[in-house]
C-alpha cells in the first residue's frame, strides 16, 4: 500500500510509524486511520520487535482527529468514524509486541487517545495534551473517556476531559501519563535506544507480559492470577526461557533467539 500520510520506517529493531500531514498538524482523517491499520498490520510480523509512533515535524503528534472532516457528520457517519477509530486503538493496544509514543508536541484529542492505546509514552519538553473535545461539542470519541482513567485515575481524567484543558510534558509526568521526558531532539533516539534494548529481550515473554496486564486488567484478582499463571507456563516451553536460566547459572550473557 501506498501511504500519502504515513511513514512506515523499517528498521533492525522494529518498525516506526510516522505521522505525516503537517499543513494539518498530523490530523487524523479516515484516509490516515486506514494507512495506520495497514501499517500496524505489516507490524505484526515476527520480524518486528518494537513498534514506535511519533509525528513528523517538531510542532505535532497529532492534533487530533480532523475538525474539518468531522463537522458535518450525521449521527450514523459519527457512529461509524468512531468505531473505526475504536478499531485502530485496538489493533495498537493488541499488537503482540511493546509499542512506544515518542510525543513530539501537539498530542490533542485523538493524539493523546493514540498515546494512550501504547503501551509506553515518552515526551519531548515541548509536548502537549489534552482531550479539548468538550470545547467543540463533543466528548472523546477514541477511547478517551475510558484508557486516560486507567492510566492517571478517574479523577485527573475527569478534570482533563471536561476542562477541556492542556497540559504539558512535566505534568503529564507528574500524574503518570507520561513514562520519560527527553528534549526535542533526544526523544527519538531514546525512544530507539529503548527499542533496540527491548528487541534484545525474549520476544514472547514480552507478549505473555504484555497479554498478561492487557486482559487480566478487568478481571477479578482470581481469574487475572490464573492468566497470568497461564501466560508465565507457556514462557516454559520455549527455548528463551532455557537460555536465559541456563546463562545466569553459567554466569554468562543470555543470547536470546525468540524461539
Ligand atoms: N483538524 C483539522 N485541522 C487542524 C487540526 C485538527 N484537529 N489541528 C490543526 N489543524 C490545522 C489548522 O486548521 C491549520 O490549518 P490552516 O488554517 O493552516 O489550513 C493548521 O493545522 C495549523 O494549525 P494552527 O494554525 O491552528 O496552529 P497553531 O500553532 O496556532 O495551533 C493547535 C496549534 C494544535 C493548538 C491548534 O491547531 C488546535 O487547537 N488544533 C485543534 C486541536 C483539537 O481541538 N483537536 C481535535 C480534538 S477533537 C468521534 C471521533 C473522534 C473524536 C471525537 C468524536 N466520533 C466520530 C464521534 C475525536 C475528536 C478529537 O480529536
């Protein structure tokens, strides 16, 4: 597939997505949603480790979803725009494999929703978030009003959804939305460095963690110990699992195959 506004930059460690429409500060439209599902798609290949996204540019993540594109929609288009969105935010969250938000700036709206479906969000100093939606008529409409609770708590998503407010990097930091801070010209070499370091480590434990605090997250304590049970059993039948034993009793360095 071609991308118009995408980039999909593969590398040894991983594969970055880049956002890329500035004259709309990286906007997200239903033709970007449609490259992003293909892009995460590709990623599902075992070749690739570490998935990052970032904006392209030092001004934008992403602005949000398109105001433009949005304004007219009946109801029934509404329902649908969102459920494609809802759809995207899901292949990201369930992408068997650690996901990055390098947060390069302006992350509003469904910027922040997709910063949210990662699993990690790093920032430059000049990022900013925020769920503005409530000062167009509307509420979040990506995940919004249930991924940002769970990260920084029902009361701080609460003040943020319904201010409508932005904040930046350092408070973002500060109540959990954010996992590091870089300056604007460090945050995508970190994020990489990150990368490289997590595609080094035993491919499937990282996606039996990964399913384990996903999925066991609304269940009953009970039955998310079960699956973590589960997930931890299955580490046992692959050969990382061996190796990584087997180094540390030699006292040697672990050299991992992903099998
Ligand atoms: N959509 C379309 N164009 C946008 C845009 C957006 N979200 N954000 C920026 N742009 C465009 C601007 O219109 C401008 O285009 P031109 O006028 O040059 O043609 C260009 O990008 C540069 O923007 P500014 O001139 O405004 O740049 P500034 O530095 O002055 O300001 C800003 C930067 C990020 C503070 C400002 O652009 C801004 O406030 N942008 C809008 C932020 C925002 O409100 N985002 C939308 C959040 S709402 C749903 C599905 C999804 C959602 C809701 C419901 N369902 C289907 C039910 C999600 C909604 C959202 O994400």
């Amino acid at each position: 597939m071609d991308y118009k506004n995408i980039i999909l930059q593969v590398e040894q460690w991983g594969a970055a997505i880049i956002f890329n429409r500035p004259k709309a500060l990286n906007a997200m439209n239903a033709e970007t949603l449609s490259e992003i599902q293909h892009a995460i798609s590709v990623c599902k290949s075992d070749d690739i480790k570490v998935l990052i996204l970032t904006g392209s540019g030092e001004k934008a993540f992403v602005a949000g979803a398109d105001i433009r594109e949005m304004q007219n929609l009946h109801p029934s288009e509404a329902l649908a725009y969102m459920e494609m969105g809802h759809e995207t935010m899901r292949m990201l969250e369930t992408l068997p494999k650690p996901t990055i938000a390098a947060v390069n700036g302006f992350a509003l709206g469904g910027g922040t929703e997709i910063a949210l479906s990662c699993d990690m969000r790093f920032a430059s100093e000049n990022a900013r978030f925020g769920q503005p939606e409530i000062l167009l008529g509307s509420i979040p409409g990506w995940g919004g009003t249930q991924r940002l609770g769970r990260i920084i708590g029902m009361g701080r998503a609460k003040e943020i959804i319904y201010s409508g407010e932005q904040i930046d990097a350092k408070r973002a930091y500060e109540i959990g939305l954010v996992n590091r801070i870089y300056t604007v010209d460090q945050l995508f070499p970190e994020a990489v460095k990150f990368a490289e370091k997590l595609a080094a480590l035993p491919s499937f434990a990282l996606k039996m963690a990964k399913h384990s605090i996903n999925f066991g997250y609304d269940m009953s304590l009970d039955n998310a110990t079960r699956l973590e049970a589960q997930c931890c059993a299955q580490c046992f039948s692959m050969e990382d699992q061996k190796e990584g034993m087997s180094a540390f009793l030699e006292k040697r360095k672990p050299n991992f195959s992903g099998r």
